[in-house]
C-alpha cells in the first residue's frame, strides 16, 4: 500500500498502465556475509515489468543511465549516477552480485523506507 501511494503521488498516470514487476534495488541473486534482509521494502520498488528483464543481477546503472522518463520520476528511490553509495554497498565484478557493506544497506533501506513513508503520511493528511 506504502508503494501504491508513492507511485500514484510521484509517477504521471500515462506510466502507471504499463506491467510491472517487483525489483530488487540489491539484486535478489545477490550474496552476502552475515544477516541481511534482501527483502526490505527500502530495497523494493516496482519497474516496468519488459526494464525489469533487461537488468538480470548486473549494476542499478542498466536502468538509470538510458536516462528514462519514467526513471526521473523514482530517482530518490533508485541510484543516480556516480552511483558512489550504491558501489560501497555491492561489488558486480563476480557472476553473482556482493553485497559487502550491510551497514550502509541497511542505511540505505533506512532512507528508501522512510522516502515512502513521510510520502505516504503526506498522502493521508491532502
């Protein structure tokens, strides 16, 4: 429900009658040391279900440096370029992606989860 509000206060209605699919920010086929929820919603968001298939487990950068509309609309929830925080959480070099810094996930989760909902409060009170 958090999600639904802030695409429908963020994302123009032309956008929103696509597919769409829940992606993993982190990639779900990521590995990592220790505890870690790959499943918060701070690593959540849903994408256009055909750019959703085009990612598989490589860099966020395959979505936000074709420089999409529809990405503009997402930018504070998906990684911009330089994507400096995004590379001192996980390292693509290997098949399968690390995520070496649970510390700044979970900071970053942190962040994308309190995005949706200050979003979703601001929503209520319209």
């Amino acid at each position: 429900m958090i999600i639904h509000y802030y695409y429908s206060n963020k994302v123009p209605l032309e956008h929103l009658n696509n597919k769409f699919s829940l992606e993993h920010i982190f990639p779900n086929s990521s590995v990592w040391n220790d505890k870690l929820n790959k499943d918060r919603l701070g690593n959540l968001i849903p994408i256009i279900h055909n750019e959703n298939c085009k990612r598989g487990n490589r860099h966020i950068e395959v979505y936000t440096k074709e420089n999409s509309a529809f990405f503009s609309f997402i930018g504070e929830i998906i990684p911009r370029y330089p994507y400096t925080n995004y590379n001192k959480i996980i390292n693509h070099t290997n098949r399968k992606p690390h995520i070496y810094n649970n510390e700044e996930y979970n900071n970053f989760c942190t962040k994308n989860e309190n995005i949706y909902l200050n979003n979703f409060l601001q929503c209520l009170y319209k």
